[in-house]
C-alpha cells in the first residue's frame, strides 16, 4: 500500500521519471541500494520501484515509527526500523536478512543519514556504512543500485525551507528522475564490497541527475 500511495502522490509534487540499464530484471529478493538526499527521496523511489513491479520492504529511521497513521502501516507491511546509535541496529540487519531470504526485496539507505548541506544541488554519494556489504554478503542478495535526483527541490535545508518547498511543489512541480541499475556482484573483503556498492550508486545517480540538468553530474 505504501508503495501505492508513494505512485499517487509523487506526480503531484513533482514530473518523474524513470529509466534502467538496459535489460534489466528485478528478481524477488533483491537489495535496492539508493543514494539519500532528503526527506522527500523515499516516496520518490518507493513510487519509480512501484513501476518497475517491486515493493520493497525499507529499513528507515525508527522515529518514523511514532508518527501517527503512518507508523501503523509501517508496522502492518513489514517494513525495518533502524534505531541509529544503539545496538539494536544491528538487530534490523538479522529483520532484513530474514526478509530477503523469504523471497522479499529490501530498499537501504546506506549512507546511513541526509547530507548537512543547506542548498537544493545535488552532490555525489557519501561514503557508505559496512552494514550494505555484511547484508549482501549474508544473504547473497542481488545489489541494484538506484540513483535519484530531484528530491533536494521538493525538501531540503532548514525546517522551514524544508516546509516551503513541500507547500510549494505542487506549483512548481520540479524534475525528479530515478534510474536503477544491473545488479552487482559484491564478493570480496568488506572495504571492496562498500567500494562496489558505492560505485554503483554513484553512477546511477549520475545517471538520474544528468537527466535533469544537474551541473555536479553533467561536470563530472
């Protein structure tokens, strides 16, 4: 339902779009790994994932989980929360393992958190935590990477540009672009794994962000 609702309600903040490699077939119990730049990102991939026919369950931030409405049907679908900074992050892994080993696809962020920058530019992906590969590697997942651009012009900065971009996006209706790519091999020590991983994000966000014009892509 979740991923549903995100298809609905996307389109009315903004024009996306979706590509993949060419070729591409999701199979069942794959890990989306996807680059994270704003509040707004995970609607915007759960709605491009929702196209493609995958519904996967994600491994958000627990405070997610107290929000009214929402909270409860985070809970119902089976979707992970992850509590940062406590031991009990590694426990979401061992969810998230039993998920995909039930033939589920999992979405993780693995940046583990949103880039402190203020502007609404679009940047390479930050450096990723070790809990992509040991999750990989565990449960032999196929790895496809997802990059999105775009969601920084729907929310991003301070509380209250964050809340006036969101009032404002059905004006606007900003170009948001979501391209997934082959699945990855990740075998190998933990460092060449991330490394993989990273790669892979990293050139279908540039992928996604060329599409909209964005100058750190097109520059680099």
């Amino acid at each position: 339902m979740l991923s549903r609702i995100a298809d609905i309600l996307v389109p009315s903040v903004g024009r996306l779009s979706v590509t993949t490699d060419p070729g591409l077939t999701i199979t069942p119990g794959s890990l989306f790994v996807a680059n994270h730049t704003s509040l707004a990102d995970p609607a915007i991939v759960l709605a491009a994932l929702h196209r493609l026919g995958a519904d996967p369950a994600v491994m958000a931030a627990a405070g997610l989980w107290r929000i009214p409405v929402l909270g409860r049907v985070l809970a119902h679908e089976g979707h992970i929360p992850i509590v940062r900074g406590d031991r009990r992050a590694a426990a979401a892994l061992d969810v998230a393992a039993q998920i995909l080993e039930q033939g589920r696809s999992v979405l993780i962020y693995a940046e583990g958190g949103l880039p402190r920058r203020r502007d609404a530019a679009e940047a390479v992906p930050g450096s990723f935590r070790s809990g992509v590969a040991r999750l990989a590697d565990q449960t032999g997942a196929p790895l496809v990477p997802v990059g999105q651009a775009g969601a920084r012009r729907i929310s991003s900065g301070s509380a209250v540009k964050q809340f006036a971009g969101l009032a404002t996006a059905p004006l606007r209706r900003p170009g948001l672009h979501v391209h997934v790519g082959a699945p990855v091999d990740l075998g190998g020590d933990l460092e060449g794994c991330l490394a993989r991983a990273r790669t892979a994000v990293t050139a279908a966000w540039r992928t996604a962000a060329a599409r909209l014009g964005e100058p750190a892509a097109l520059t680099a």
